[in-house]
C-alpha cells in the first residue's frame, strides 16, 4: 500500500517535471523495468546543484565533507536511479561503491520492513556472539550459507569490511599457530607473522604500500606486498607478454615467502582480490589464481580471497572466485557490500579454537541478515546472476565499440559481468568525464589513477546499458 | 496498534504462565513500570533450557558457539527484561554487554519504524562519505551533536566500536603529522608513531598486553601499557595508598613517554576508558583523570577518551569523563554500544586535512543515527540521566549492604550511576553466582578475573535494583 502510494506519488512528481519542461535526457534505450524502477534520467540541475551545495557547507562544519559528491533522496531513488535533493534523477552506475545489490527502494525489501514481525529484529539489536537470536541459524542458513562459496561452510558475521578483513586475518593467525603447533608467546611472537597483500598501486612501492594500509584501517603493519599482474589490452594481441607478467608475480610472491622466512618472520597467508578494485580493476588470468593458489598450498600458506567489492553476483557468478574453476578455490573468504552485512566464510579448519576468540559486541547485524536473505530471494527469483552476465556482455561490447571509435579517449575496455572499467588518458580526462556524465544523468566511479568503473546493481539490465552507451557516445563525441 | 497486539498477546501469554503453575520468583519489590516493561521474571526451565541447547548444536555447525548463553525471543522481550527461545523471563542487568540503551522494544522506536517516511532510511544504506542522505547534518544534529561532550564539535561516524577506535588512532597520527610538521615519509615513518594505553590486565604484562590487542582487534602492535590503577576498596579507607597507586601509574605514563621517544618512537596519543570494564571495571579518582591530561598537554599527546562502554547516560552523566570537572575534558571521544552507531567526537585540530583520509564504504548507518535521535529524545523526555543516578545509588547501597553482610563473598563494591560492579573471591565462584543468578531470572555480566559487573538499561529504575537485591540476596545466604 505504501508502495503504490510512494509510486503515485512519484509518477505524480514526473508529470510535473515532464509538465515544466525540464532537460529531459534522450531515452531512445530506455524501457520501463520492473515497475519500480524508473524510465530514464531526468536532470534538473547542474551536480551538485544548489541544495547541495548548501548541505555540504552545512556538512562540512561537522566533518571533512570534501568527499561528498552531492546529497540524496533516498526516498525518491528506485531500483537504478539515484534521485539528489535538487530533484535530478540519474541513472547509478556506481550503486554507493558496490553496495547496493538489487537496486533502491526494493518492493520486497519495502514488504519484509512492513511486517510486523520483523519489526523486533530492526529495534533489538542483539550481542550475537553471546545471546544470539532464536532464528539465527535459520537466517544464517537462509542468507549467506545459501550462497557459501564451495567447502566453506562455516562463516562469522562482521560489522563493516574493513573488520570483515580484520578478524579473518585473526582467524588466519590462529590457524597458523594450532596447525603448526607455534606458541605465540615462546618461538613465535605474534609480532612474527605476516601476510602477503597481492596488489598493484598508483605509482612506487612506497605509495603501494602506505594506499594498501590506509584500505586496510591499520596504521603501521610492515607486511609485504607482492605485484598484481597489469596486464596488456587487448588480452589477445598480448598473449605472451600477459603470461610473462603474470609468471613474474608469481615469481615474487615466492621469493617474498622466502625472504621473509630467512627474516624470521613466517607468511601465514596470501591475500587478494579477484579484481583488484581500488587500485584500478586489475584482472588477472584465471590460470595466474590457479598457480597462485597452488603457491599457498606449497608453503603451507592459507589463502584468502577478498570478496568484499567483487562478491554478490556481479561478476555473473555469486563469487568471482568461482570463475577459476578450482575444486579448493581458497580458505578464506571475505565479503561486505552488496552482502548488506559483513564477514567471511572459512574452512572448518579455521575455526577459532575456543569461545571469543574472534568477538566484538555486535558480531554483525541480524536486521542486515534478514535483508540479505530477501536480497537471495530475489537473486534467486528473477535469475539475476545471468542477468549480470547479459548485461555484462551488453556493456562490455559497447565499450569495445566505443574504445574503437574513441582509442584517444578509450582504453584497456575490460569486465566481468558488469563488473566493468576502462582507462583514459590521465586523471584529469578521467575525472571530466565523470563530471560530464553525472550532468547528463549517469553516476559512475572511478579507481586507480585513471580508470573510470561500472559497479551497477544487479537489476542493472542491457537495456539500462545501451541507455548509457548512447548518452556516453554523444559526450565523447563532444569531448573536448 | 502493533505494540498493544503485542501487549495483548503477552498478557494472555503470562496469565497461561502463572495458571499453569510455572515457578514464578519472589516479586517483593516488582512494580510495573512504563507500559511497556514486564512486572518481573519468569523462569519455566533451566538456563539455558531445551531449546537453547538443541539451537547452539545447531549454530555450532557453522561457527564456534562456545559462548552463547543462550539464544532470546526478541519479539517477546520487553523494557528491562529479555526473552528467552524457552519462555523464560530474566530481569537483564547486562543489556548486550551494554548495548541497549532504553530497553527492548521501546514503543517509542517501533512508532518509528512504523512511519513510512522512514522505511527509506532502512533499505537505502548509502555510502556517507560521498552520497549522503539530505537530512544527514540534521541527523546528527538531532542525536550525536546534541549530546557531543563539551568542545567537540566535530563528529565522524562508523558501523562499530573497534573501527571506532582504529579510526580515531588514525586522526591522532594525522594530527601529529599535521601540527609538528612531520613527515611520514622522511623523518618519521608512521611506524614510529605509537599509542601509550593506559590499562590494566588480568595478570601479568604479557597478558595484559595480549589481552589489550585481542580487544582492539589488531594483532601485531608494540605499543606500550601503562598500568591502570588498582584501587583498594573501601576508599575512605585506603586515601593515602590509593593517592599512592594513581601517582605511581602517573609516573609510570611519562616514564614510558620519555623511554619511547629515546628510541625514537613517538607517543603521539594516550588511550584511556573512564572505567576500565573488560579488564575488570577499574575506576580511578577525578584527580588521576586530571593529572594525566595534564602530562598529554605537557608532552604534547592526544588524549583520547574511550567512551564505548562509559558512554550513553549509565554513569549518571551522558559521558563519564564529565564526572571529571574540567574545561577541556578530551581531544577525541570514541563511542558505539548504547549509541547505537559507532564514530568518534574530536576537537576542530583533529579533523582530517583532506577528503577520503578517513573512510571506508559505510561510514557509519544512517538508520542507526534516527533511532539514536529517538532514544535521545526518550532519555531527556523522561530525564534518564537523572534516572541512572538514583537507581545506582539504589543499587550500590544495596551492593554496600550485601558486602557488609557477605564479605566472603562480596568485595570492592564500586560503581557510578548504574555502571557498578564488585569482586568475588575467585573466578569459580563469580561463575557459579552468575548461573544461579540467571537461573533465578536475573542476567548479570563478568569481567576481569572475578568481578562481576551491572550494565542495566537507562529504565532500570531503583525498583528494579530492588528487585535484584531481593534475589540476589536469597542466593547469597543459600550459597555454598
């Protein structure tokens, strides 16, 4: 009821707009969604426009607010489109940094909120690791082991990614020493241990290192980072220089256990992203994870994989691991996001040893599991998996086109789903670009120091893809 | 309209409960307090009963469920009492380890959930630091700022208590950087930056410093301890040894200040709790609390408040370092638990000195700050503050009296507003008076090796301090 209310509503808002003659957006692509999402852009204003403009000085006496793109109506957002306070609906390709999983406003998330008995869950947030409620398991069951990445069928709840990636660590930690038979306070200080970050960064080492520590929230771990391959594009015209890379970061990976080891500090574990997404939407060959994988196993090394921006389906799989066709694709997995809740799944092996050994006083969040295991639903129901790939492939084709059209503008066009990005020039290029689309009425993000990147939700469909190729095509056509 | 379904449903439950003849405790000192608060506990089973231990096997599968209690019926718990899957009623003077400020299922918070315009703000979590809702100043205008201790102005919130904590580190190293012209790259690496904690642990260094690193969920830092001061109890008794204690713990905070810069690593802050719970609920007088901030302004330090269990209202004041009387209290506060969002307050020189310096995904909830801006409103509505100083000195009078007469089983009865606590002999005992406790229908709450803390609800009246020293009172002279 509330629903058809807010809609009424709404469509009462767009006659008005249509009414009033506003910069509509050309929606030759457009097609009406499921019947809460929108029909196309509609700006308004410029972004950020007046309103917003006020609320960040009003803001930022607050906190630092030089990060905020513009302010939200989140009430007036649906399923892809992100509506701001100046009135200006546009299409949001970059879903609040891959965290919104099937778009906003949901009519079933709306639902699950309406009924009464879940109403407790949302107000009674309970200390999980000790007085957990009686559905539980249930939801647990029903939500994230649903989707459990094959052979990890134990998972711990976490409130955000960052502690997600914290405490799996911990786990990794305590694994090493009960399997190894290590003491921490005897031979092996704690102090001894490391991880290895697999990762590409902006620019030196030093960068690298400092960008992967503030990511991770830790002020001062001196732990090791291996390359992430960069590969060359397009991936068929480069075919040996590709494995030359990817063979020589593996390379390094084993020459930095060794190292350490003779330092007398021991890797307990390797760490990476399937896409290295911060650091520019690095991908690597599915062959390169494989030896990496097979690396871990050699030296006895567990290995984590971090699903916190790759997880969820938009890859076209649930986990973007999977895609690498291993039977034992990791030990541990994180995730974040699009999950609603934070956590990681692990091996039975890697279980804590005893009662609060990973503990905070949340643990998570049941009102977060309880929407995730709606979001399942509706992954499940209207097959949105495939539909990432569709509309991945729908994407991706485009950019290829337009990277052909436009190869001064256009480069390095790669993807997973619509787990999609390209390069440009330079990062001012980059950044006026983004600038351009979001007042045509598209969001898009940008990592690294140059890639512009395509985190959509997962009812993101080829239709809304084509919609925003023909609104990008026209402004590289006029980029000047 | 659901609230008084629920009531109703209750009510038919309870008359079923006490006509069946279940064992209903002693209820000398119950009253029925605001209509929505239970009149008393009501055990049916052992705790934990049937249900609970057939549902721990069950969550034993997926993760380590070691230190469950017991599993609750949230929907069923109500004002001070908690639920639980066996329809048992327990008076919860432990709160979620200390995290539920105005009780379960307060009417005012279901209202709030109800209102449609709010349902937005529930399943549209947006990424705070660059797509904010429009009403997010005014947000945190209502709920963080309207309580924000005295000269910290500035706000930044996450999703819980230990990021809380990290991300404040993180200002203090920015702020030192910042105000001393220091380079992280040259001169100083950050790694030469490090936190002095004043705490004190449940036996010796190694412990506690382990201990302290599990709790903050870092696992490899040297950073140094100080020793909280261990106060003899009772006070009166014990000034000069107790002045003795504090003066000592203070030499030892510049002893360690001096000693770290010689080998070059800088203090850049001092972390403190104004009651220092998980090691054992240690208070200290005012005047320590004065002389240490005067050492970080003598040395140039952070003094950073760590109000995550302190804070909210249970000392009597909204935050327990205002007990202290001083005019510049705290450079950073870090908050979460009855606050319902974690985050941090700081002073104006805190604040990052550039956008993304601190951030991450989330950045706190926005659904969480509307119900803070409730229970804020419910606690100066029915003037809360006020409220847990009276019930604490209901209580700890109560807890003196007990001591008095049991003083081989009780010790160092202490405590400020509600946040009281005392000692048992031993670790054995403090256990096995929590179990009896529980199954008498009370929840109460351990901490360090053997004492064993009250951490009530806001609308924990003075009745109900009663009530549990009624109980508690029957177990002491039956206990063997």
């Amino acid at each position: 009821m509330l629903l058809s209310r807010q809609l009424t509503c709404s469509l009462q808002q767009n006659s008005r707009l249509f009414a009033c003659g506003h910069r509509l957006i050309s929606q030759t692509a457009a097609k009406i969604d499921v019947d809460f999402d929108y029909d196309g852009p509609l700006m308004k204003t410029e972004v950020p426009g007046p309103r917003s403009r006020e609320l960040m000085k009003q803001l930022n006496g607050i906190q630092n607010a030089e990060a905020v793109h513009f302010f939200c109506n989140y009430q007036e957002s649906r399923g892809n489109y992100l509506v701001d306070v100046d009135g200006n609906r546009m299409l949001d390709l970059y879903s609040q940094i891959s965290s919104i999983p099937i778009g906003y406003s949901h009519p079933s998330l709306i639902k699950l909120l309406q009924q009464p008995q879940n109403l407790s869950t949302f107000i009674n947030r309970p200390a999980l690791g000790i007085l957990p409620p009686g559905n539980f398991a249930e939801k647990l069951k029903e939500s994230l082991l649903l989707v459990a990445p094959k052979g990890l069928q134990q998972v711990i709840t976490m409130s955000c990614g960052s502690c997600s990636n914290e405490n799996a660590f911990k786990a990794i930690f305590m694994w090493y020493r009960v399997s190894q038979n290590t003491e921490y306070d005897s031979l092996h200080d704690i102090s001894s241990f490391v991880l290895i970050f697999v990762f590409l960064g902006l620019g030196c080492l030093a960068t690298t290192h400092s960008k992967a520590i503030h990511k991770l929230d830790i002020p001062s771990f001196d732990w090791p980072i291996a390359p992430f391959p960069r590969l060359k594009y397009p991936l068929e015209e480069f075919v040996k220089e590709n494995q030359q890379e990817e063979a020589h970061c593996l390379e390094e990976v084993e020459d930095l256990i060794v190292k350490y080891r003779k330092k007398k500090k021991i890797v307990a574990g390797i760490v990476i992203e399937p896409i290295q997404s911060e650091g520019g939407d690095n991908h690597a060959s599915d062959d390169f994870f494989r030896k990496l994988r097979d690396i871990t196993r050699k030296h006895g090394c567990a290995f984590l994989v971090d699903e916190v921006q790759t997880g969820g389906g938009c890859t076209g799989k649930f986990w973007a691991h999977e895609h690498w066709g291993l039977d034992d694709p990791a030990d541990v997995v994180t995730f974040s996001k699009k999950m609603m809740t934070g956590g990681f799944f692990h091996k039975e092996e890697f279980r804590p040893d005893g009662p609060y050994r990973i503990f905070n006083t949340w643990l998570g969040d049941p009102a977060k599991n309880l929407m995730l295991a709606e979001v399942i639903n509706v992954i499940k129901r209207e097959d949105l998996l495939n539909n990432a790939t569709n509309a991945g492939k729908a994407l991706l084709a485009g950019l290829l086109d337009l990277q052909a059209r436009y190869p001064h503008l256009i480069s390095r066009a790669r993807g997973r789903g619509t787990f999609c990005s390209f390069d440009t020039p330079n990062d001012t290029t980059r950044n006026k670009l983004i600038a351009i689309a979001r007042n045509k009425g598209v969001v898009l993000g940008g990592c690294g120091d140059r890639s512009i990147r395509f985190r959509p939700t997962l009812i993101f469909k080829d239709h809304h893809a084509h919609l925003f190729l023909n609104i990008f095509s026209d402004i590289l056509a006029d980029f000047k």
